[in-house]
C-alpha cells in the first residue's frame, strides 16, 4: 500500500448517488433487473409474500421458494481427499520442441501457449479447513491442449504413502478425523495415522517428507510438484522412455516453521489461498519450470530400485531433469464454486505422446477419480461444466444421462453407420490416441513384487540428504505427532522404525519424547537399508536461492515514525520485488514524523509477524512507552525473532525489542540512514537466521 496518502474513506461512507437510500437496491434505468431462474423480473427480493404485514408468509410465494430451495442445494458432496483447494487460471509455454522425446503437442511449439487450470490442495481436512496444517499438497494442472485435456494430478512431494491402490481407503481413512469422534480435523497428530503408518513399512520414505518442511510451505507459489508415478513418453515413431515429471517454482522453495504454523492458522486459515489470489491480483503471477527426468529402457536395470514403485525417487544427481517450458498463473477464477470446485482432473486424461507405467498405485487411480466425480459432480456429464470441457473440439456417439447441457443433434448416435452425414465425428487412425503395445504376461496373483521391499534406504537418504535445520524439524515433527498418540505401543513401534532410518533420529525422537530407547520395538527391515549417496537438491534450505522476491515484508509503524526510512524500505523492497504491508497500532492509520497520515494495511491485532517473511518496526519515542506495555506489540516483535526473522528497527523501537527478549544478533539491524537500509536488505535476501534456531529451542 502506497504510503503518504490520506487513508481511504471508510467503506460505510455515503452511498452512491445512484442508490437510493432505504435497503432496497431497486435498479436505476439501464441496469439489469433480478429476475428469477425463469426471467421474471423481480420487484422486492427483500420481503416475503405475506397475509397482511404482519401475518404469515404465504406458500404461494414462489420468488421466496425458488430462493431458498436453490440455496438448499448449493452444496455438493466434498471431495473425499484434497477437499480444500485454491486455483488459479494460467498458461503452459514450452522452451523447444520435445519432439525427440514425445509427440505430445502441447510440448512442441515455444511461440504457443496452452491454457491451464490449476488447483491446489491439502490432503485430509475439508472444503472449510485450514490451509497451514502439516500435509501433503496436491498439484493438479489442466492443460486445455488441442489434443483434448491433459491432467497432470500430482503432489508436492514425490513419493507415496503406499504401493498399491488397494490401500488407499486405508491410509486415508487412518488420517481422517476419526469416525467415532469425529476429531481432529486436518491433522495426521493423532493415534488411527500412527497405528497404520507403523504397521506399513512401505510408508517410511512419506514419513519423513510429510514430517519435513516440505508439509507446511510458506505459499503455494513456493511448493515444488511431481507427478509421484513413473509415466511414459513416446514419440512420434513410437519410441518409448520413462519420464518422472517435476514443477519448480522460479522464486524458490521455502516453509514456514511449525510454531508459525500453528499461529498462522488461527490468524488467518486461508493463509494459503489470499497470498496465491492477491499475488495474481497485484500481477506478481506464480510461476514453474516444467521438467522430466528421462530415463531410457536401457536404464532401467540400472536403477537401485523399481521404477514401478510409488515410494521411490530418482536423485537429481543420478538423472537430471530437463526442464521443457513454464506455466504462468496469471488469472485468479471468477467464481470459486463454478471453478475451483467444479473441476474434475482425473490422471486418465492423457494425450497422444504421454503414457502410463504399470505402477499399481498409478493403475488404481486411473479407475477412481471419474468414479468419485460421477457422484461428486452428479452424474456423466461433467465434462460439459466450463472448467472441465476441452478447448477443443469434442464429439463422440455417447448421449443422454444427468445434467446435459447440450443438445446433440440428428437420428444416428451410434457406429457404423450408412445413414449418418459425412460430417459426423469418425475415428482417427493416424492422430488418434494409441496405447503403446506393450507385451504382458504372468500368472494372476494378490502379491508384491520382492523388487518393492527395500523401505528404509531412502527414507535414510532423504533425511540424510537435509541440512542440520531440516533434520532438527523432522526430529520435532515426528516427536510433537507422537506425542499426540496415547497410545504407547504405537510410539515404541514408531521408534524401531526410525532405528532402521537413522539410529541419531530414532535417539533424538525418543529423548524428546522422554521415552527410553530400550523399549523400542525392533522392527527387522525385508531388506537391509543401505546407505546411498546424499542428494542435496532434496534439501529446501541448501538450495535457498536468496531473494526477496515474491516474498513479503511486514513495516510497523507508529505515529511520529521516520517518514524518510519509512519511504526509503519501501522503494528498496518495490526494488527487490517484494510485496510490502503496513501495520499500525490503530487501522485508522499513523501519522508519521512529516505530519502525513499514512493508511495501513493491518491493526497490530489483526496483522501479526506470522504474515511476513521479514520484518521492520518504525516507531518513534512517544510512541514507545506505550508500545512496550502492549502484549500484541512485545508478542509481533517476539514472534518475528523466534521465527528466526530479519528484524530492521529504528534506534526509537529498541527499547521493545529489549522488553520483547531479543539477543541482537547478525538479523537484528539498526535502520540508520541508508547504509542501515542496504544492510537489513541484504540480510533479508538470505532468509532465516537459522543459527539462531539452536538458541531459542531444543526440540519443538
Ligand atoms: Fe488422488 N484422489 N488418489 N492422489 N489426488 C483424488 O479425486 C486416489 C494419489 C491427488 O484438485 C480424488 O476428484 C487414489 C497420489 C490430487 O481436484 C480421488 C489413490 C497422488 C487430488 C483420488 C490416490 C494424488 C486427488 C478425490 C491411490 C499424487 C486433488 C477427488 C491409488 C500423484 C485433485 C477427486 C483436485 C484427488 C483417488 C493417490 C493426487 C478419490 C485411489 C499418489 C492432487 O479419486
């Protein structure tokens, strides 16, 4: 918000001049009319039809009944997983064409853009809950290609909890809130989770992504994505590779921590979905890289694992992605229900050039998603919604069913024909979709392949492969979740697990947890876990890229505050592309030391540190007397040293700073004239002081 300017009328000022002044907002000439779902225009849609004013509402009123029996039914069911989402509109570009590795069309032209639609979600909680819960993140993209819709559904973490699909319902309904209770809501932190996840070992590798930074992202525009399964390429003359898809967001990754986590979602529990609509709404739009790692058939019987196996990753370092273009959000939807509600992606919607792998995981979603969305979206005609139909011309023999919305025309509605016109849809040999031909045999049998039991070898190489931050918040996440389960069997089995991943973590969890390691379960691994090489790429905070960009900034300011500093942080942070927010103790605004009143953006109470991801206070003396008596003031600047902020602060905010309990340390920066300035700058680039961390907690 620009600063020097007279705060905005308040929004109960006058009414417009077009408006008259009673509730009714009765339409002036040319504007349209409410009419009902029929077209009849509506003269009073703010009173019922009665028998005298007083008397009772009479049922004839059928205005009233069409109101309210719409509103009845204005929900529909929720999704079973991934119910809270937040989308966005965009566009895919490629860099060059990929002709040499597939003949998708969407991947070959760098002068044409494909339009997206993409949603973003948590996992467990519902349409209502938060958005800052320790969870997995869903990454669905819809590519409106002129080859029909390609769905790219993936998560932000590239492994799964399980092999096979027919284990899904289970670990989903062990992380739900528990039926009986029907508590709690969005949170792994509870007793049925734990008791599935320690009687599957195949699960160990999610654990420790789910119990790492990557679980609470400090935005969606940050979160990295993957297509978790092995998919397939093909080109044009039907050669076939193995492709494991990657999104990587141009600004970087970066979480937050978990005590702003907790904070975050009772301050604002749609932290997520604000900070993607108002970056698009102020043309900062989120991007990612798509890429591939491309892995020959030839290569396959290298790898140290099944490819085929969702619980599975291919270090960058072994195969690196190629990166094949970028997607743009540049439009937040209309209409969330219409959109991002309604949109249906489901992992069969593939275009020619794009295939599957026999990953049973991947097998079993193929069948679930139209199946959950028949119900979910009431019937067969889905696709026909605005979101879901294709750009492109569509058109096939099937008819009828629930919510058609289209009116086929002529008699023959099936194949083969002699009477249908010459213009009616026919198959496509040649640009058609085929299925790669691919040689099967074996015998029919419930069993996992041996080639899938190696469970903790890369658990220990992900953990191992985190920065000594990372590995302390996967120690605490792992000891605040089990914590939560009451029950102690559950816990000791946990820590025989973590014994097989590394014998420092499992020792860490159980001295948090104030459990003696002795009564750990020994839990002996199918397959011994070996120790592979580290691959730093899968660490956040080592691949920090030190920038303020996308990034938000948070100035407290006070009445009488330095109006030049005030003005100089701006123009620096507008310089660094950062957005910047004001807070003042009153919303009403501050006068700052050039007698200009200056609107904020938040009261203290209303905007607390969690929201920015670095921090100034501006205050003058008067001022702080106040200030420094004040919990809201002391907790905001509190909170931002013990997230591990970069603090500025003019030589009059000091004193709350020493009343709040900061050690100034190489974050902490007095704005003393512009060298100050730079100096906080600078600083901010690189993000937390994770050194700091160590001093303020040890486990937690
Ligand atoms: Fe999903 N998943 N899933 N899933 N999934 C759904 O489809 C399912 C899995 C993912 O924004 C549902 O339309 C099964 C992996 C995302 O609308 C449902 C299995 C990955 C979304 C379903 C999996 C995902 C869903 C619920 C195990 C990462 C949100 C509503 C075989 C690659 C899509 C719906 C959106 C949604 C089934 C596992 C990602 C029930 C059976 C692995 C991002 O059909």
């Amino acid at each position: 918000m620009a600063s020097k300017k007279s705060p905005p009328a308040p929004s109960s000022a006058a009414p417009s001049p077009k408006l008259p002044a009673e509730t009714h907002q009765t339409a002036v000439e040319g504007q349209p009319h409410l009419t009902t779902n029929q077209g009849l225009p509506i003269s009073d849609n703010q009173n019922s039809l009665k028998a005298g004013v007083r008397g009772p509402v009479l049922l004839e009123d059928f205005i009233l009944r069409e109101k309210i029996t719409h509103f009845d039914h204005e929900r529909i069911p929720e999704r079973i997983v991934h119910a809270r989402g937040s989308g966005a509109h965009g566009f895919f570009q490629p860099y060059e064409p990929a002709a040499d590795i597939t003949e998708a069309g969407f991947l070959q032209d760098p002068k044409k853009k494909t339009e997206v639609f993409v949603r973003f979600s948590t996992v467990a909680g519902g349409a209502g809950s938060v958005d800052l819960p320790r969870d997995v993140r869903g990454f669905s993209v819809k590519f409106y290609t002129e080859q029909g819709n390609y769905d790219l559904v993936g998560n932000n973490m590239p492994v799964f909890f399980i092999q096979d699909a027919i284990k899904f319902p289970d670990v989903i309904h062990a992380v739900k809130m528990e039926p009986d209770r029907g508590f709690p809501q969005a949170a792994s932190a509870h007793a049925t989770f734990w008791d599935f996840i320690s009687l599957t070992p195949e699960s160990m590798h999610m654990i420790m992504w789910a119990m790492s930074d990557r679980a609470i992202p400090r935005s969606l525009r940050m979160i990295e994505g993957f297509g978790v399964h092995t998919f397939r390429f093909i080109t044009a003359e039907g050669v076939s590779r193995f492709v494991k898809f990657h999104w990587r967001p141009t600004i970087g990754s970066a979480a937050v921590v978990w005590d702003e986590a907790v904070k975050i979602s009772g301050a604002d529990p749609d932290f997520h979905r604000r900070d993607l609509w108002e970056a698009i709404n102020r043309g900062d739009f989120p991007e990612w890289e798509l890429g591939v790692q491309v892995i020959e058939e030839s290569q396959v019987a290298e790898l140290d694992f099944d490819l085929l196996d969702p619980t599975k990753l291919i270090p960058e370092e072994i195969i690196p992605i190629r990166m094949l273009g970028k997607m743009v959000l540049n439009r937040n939807p209309d209409n969330h229900f219409a959109e991002t509600e309604q949109v249906a992606f489901c992992p069969s919607h593939i275009v020619p050039g794009i295939g599957f792998s026999d990953d049973p995981l991947l097998q079993g979603r193929l069948l679930s998603y139209l199946d959950t969305q028949l119900s979910r979206l009431g019937g067969p005609n889905f696709h026909q919604i605005p979101v879901n139909a294709p750009r492109c011309p569509f058109s096939n023999n099937q008819r009828d069913g629930l919510r058609q919305m289209q009116v086929p025309k002529g008699r023959v509605a099936y194949e083969p024909s002699q009477i249908s016109p010459p213009e009616a849809p026919r198959e496509c040999p040649v640009h058609g979709f085929r299925t790669l031909p691919e040689a099967e045999t074996g015998e029919k049998l419930r069993k996992r392949s041996e080639t899938f039991a190696d469970h903790y070898s890369q658990a220990r190489l992900f953990y191992r492969s985190m920065t000594e931050p990372e590995q302390t918040h996967i120690a605490s996440a792992l000891a605040f979740e089990l914590a939560k389960v009451e029950v102690i069997d559950i816990r000791n089995r946990m820590l025989g697990h973590l014994g097989n991943i590394d014998e420092g973590l499992q020792q860490t969890v159980a001295d948090a947890l104030g459990m003696p390691l002795a009564n750990a379960m020994a839990i002996q691994p199918a397959v011994a876990p070996r120790d592979l090489d580290r691959s730093p790429s899968l660490s956040l905070i080592g691949k920090d890229p030190h920038t303020l960009k996308g990034r938000k900034a948070g100035i407290f300011i006070t009445d009488g505050a330095d109006a030049e500093l005030l003005a100089a942080l701006q123009a620096a942070f507008k310089k660094e592309k950062a957005a910047v927010e004001l807070i003042a103790p009153k919303i009403g605004g501050a006068t700052t030391s050039d007698g200009v009143l200056v609107a904020v953006d938040h009261a203290l109470s209303g905007g607390p540190s969690v929201f920015f991801d670095t921090v100034a206070i501006l205050a003058s003396e008067d001022a702080m007397a106040d200030l420094a008596r004040e919990a809201a003031a002391v907790n905001w600047v509190r909170d931002a040293f013990g997230h591990l902020k970069v603090i500025g602060y003019s030589l009059e905010a000091a004193p709350l700073l020493d009343v709040a309990g900061v050690e100034p340390d190489e974050g902490t920066i007095l704005l003393e004239g512009a060298k100050g300035v730079k100096a906080f700058i600078n600083t901010a680039r690189g993000g937390r002081r994770w050194e700091r961390e160590p001093t303020l907690r040890s486990i937690g």
